[in-house]
C-alpha cells in the first residue's frame, strides 16, 4: 500500500545560475515538475509513494528516473517512450527568487501518457492521489488524469489537486480556466497558491475563495501566501499559519515541498479524513511552512526536497 500516488509532469528545470567566463547565462540542470517535486517532498519525509508519468528515453528521461529513485519514488509506472523528448523548462530567476518559464513541450513526453498506460495496481493501492493542471493542458494526458481520478476514487483513496498555472501551455486563459476548475469537484484536500485564487474561484480574498472550494466539496484548502504563510480552512473554521522567515535563493518547488509537508504531515498523522479539525490542520500548514522554507534556501524542484530530520530541525525554530 503506497501513502501517495502522483501522476503529472516529470521534467527538466534548467534552472538560471550565473554567467560563463564569456558573460552568457549558465543553466543548472535539475529534476522537476510540481507533481514530481511534491511526491518527491513527501517520500523525503519518509511516506511510501509512487508516480505515474511518461519521459523521452533520452539522457533527460534517465536523469529524472534515476532522480525520482534517489529520492525514494517507485518508478515503475514511470514510462520511457523512445518516440517523444523529454519535457524542459528553463527558468530565470530575478533578484528576488521569482521565476520566468519558457517551456520546450510541443509535444513532451509527459502530454503523451495515455489511459491505457495507467497501472490501475498502483492507483487502487494509495492512500492519497495527488495531481495537478498541467496534465490537463493537452490530450492524451488529459484524459489520462481524469480516468486516473476516477480509479482511485472508487478504491477510496483521498484525492489531492494543486492547480498550476503556466499561461504558455494553454491554448487560452479562459479554457485553462475552464479545465483547471473541472477537477474542484473531485478534491477533497486542495492547495492554490493566492495568485492563482482568481482562476479557480473568481475570487482574490483567502475566505472568499475558500467558501468557493468548500461549497464544490473540498473539505481541507490550503491558501499559500508566500513569505505571508497559508491560510488554512477545514468545514467553517480558518486560520492563517506564519511563514518561517529564510533569504529565499530560488522559488522553483516552494509550493509544491509545502503541500508535499502538508500531505506527509496528515498521512503521519493516521487521522481519517474526515476527523481533521482545524488544529490538525494548522500542524500540517506549520510543517508544510518548513518544509517550503528549506526549499527556497536551495535551487532547483526535486533536488531542493528536504530530508525530514531537517524539516523537524526548523520546527524547532
């Protein structure tokens, strides 16, 4: 039995990190992509996971599996296809940590997975089932996510749903709205990071939105504010939960090493879902704030996961 299932983008970040000796931008290669970075979180911190996803069988594809291993991932649903590239990003940063995408997926690899490439087994056999957005952007993956819910819906597993908005990879914003939003009514825990409340609520303000998500369904969201923390709803009940206070190097991950905390920290927790309260889940927000907090002090997604002994070495802070 696996504690989590992600199914997404796996991909390569080539992440900016100075200039050569002749003043051009050098990129540091690093394992990414949100659902990969936050099943690789959560395994760090010691949860049983696995992910489902497709690669080019090429030098990045046997990068990210030997990195998804490292990091104690299963990978055997992870699919190396010889006929596809693996998906890259390369991604600036500014002075202050915030990122600038430019995406080389036309297709990727990680579009391509298609339902009857699922392993049903590994789907049947989790406790949460995690995704994204980004792997509604394009058929055939599209359909993939979909049928991947339904699986592991009707085995009882607890879905999961952090939205990721990357303007470039939708056809327009009002369809990546359309589809972003579709899968609400299918998340019983959400994380949507306060940028992207306006997209997938109509709403700017945390408890707005957060009446917005509990009245499709939700029964814990998670707002991420940055250096502000999260705020937190469970039924009626909200509470905002501080940010530890770290010089962020990098943001790349941030969000997705907080929900992948978030996430280990309720599966440790042995709680049904059902019986979190809003003291639960201010813990997990608590953990899931230091958790993002080493991330930011590090480049890249994956490789930015911290360990768990470090995470419980912040709390003490």
């Amino acid at each position: 039995m696996y504690d989590i299932v992600s199914l997404g983008e796996l991909l390569i970040d080539f992440t900016e990190c100075g200039v050569s000796a002749a003043g051009q931008r050098l990129f540091e290669q690093n394992a990414g992509g949100a659902v990969a970075n936050l099943v690789c979180a959560a395994s760090r911190c010691g949860a049983k996971a696995g992910f489902l996803g497709k690669v080019g069988s090429d030098m990045h594809g046997a990068f990210l599996k030997q990195a998804m291993e490292n990091a104690g991932v299963d990978t055997r649903a992870l699919i190396e296809d010889s006929d596809v590239f693996t998906t890259l990003a390369f991604v600036a940063l500014n002075p202050s940590g915030e990122r600038e995408f430019s995406f080389a997926r036309k297709p990727g690899a990680d579009t391509l997975l298609r339902a009857d490439e699922l392993d049903r087994d590994m789907l049947t056999h989790t406790r949460v089932f995690h995704t994204g957005s980004l792997s509604l952007t394009q058929e055939p993956v599209r359909s993939a996510t979909y049928e991947a819910i339904d699986i592991a819906k009707t085995a009882n597993a607890v879905i999961s749903y952090d939205p990721n908005y990357r303007a470039s990879l939708w056809i327009s914003k009002n369809e990546a709205i359309r589809y972003m939003r579709s899968l609400i009514i299918t998340a019983d825990i959400m994380k949507v990071s306060d940028d992207e409340l306006p997209l997938l609520t109509g709403e700017t303000e945390p408890q707005k939105a957060a009446d917005a998500l509990m009245d499709q369904g939700v029964r814990i969201a998670a707002i991420t504010m940055g250096s502000d923390g999260a705020f937190i709803r469970v039924g009626k009940e909200s509470r905002h939960v501080p940010a530890f206070r770290v010089k962020a190097m990098d943001t790349t991950g941030a969000g997705d090493a907080f929900f992948g905390g978030f996430l280990y920290r309720f599966l440790a927790s042995g709680k049904p879902l059902k019986q979190v309260n809003i003291d639960d889940a201010a813990d997990y927000a608590r953990f899931a704030n230091a958790t993002a907090s080493l991330c930011v002090e590090r480049r890249g997604g994956i490789p930015a996961m911290p360990k768990l002994s470090e995470v419980l070495e912040r709390l003490k802070q």
